[in-house]
C-alpha cells in the first residue's frame, strides 16, 4: 500500500509523535519502496507560511503523479 505521511516540525495540535505512531501501526510498507514518504515540513508550526504550504504541496502532487495511478 502506498502512504505518504506530512508533518509540521513544531505542530501542536498534530503532535509530531502522533504521526510517527500512526506510522509505526501501519506497519512497513511491502517492499519499503519509496511508495512510502514521510516528509516534514522543517521549522513549521499547525498553521504554515506560503512558502511552506507550497512546499508541501509540491511534495504531494509529485508523489500522487508517481504512485497515485
């Protein structure tokens, strides 16, 4: 299964270690395949800048273009 996780580094409403759990219940991926991404989203908080919400963005559109068919 493909999954990719997003995180803020400093988000206090979705703690960063409520994300590394969800990771972790998953389970690994089949193969470990880059299929599965974690990407943080160095120095943001809940609530991102531009640039860091383009910078997200950019992340997950390209991800979905390679494994979201």
């Amino acid at each position: 299964m493909a999954r990719a996780h997003k995180r803020a580094e400093h988000d206090v409403s979705v703690p960063p270690s409520a994300v590394h759990r969800l990771h972790e219940a998953l389970g690994p991926a089949p193969t470990r395949s880059t299929a599965c991404r974690h990407h943080e989203l160095r120095g943001a908080g809940h609530l991102t800048t531009a640039a860091q919400w383009t910078e997200a963005m950019t992340e997950t559109m390209a991800w979905l273009e390679r494994y979201g068919r």
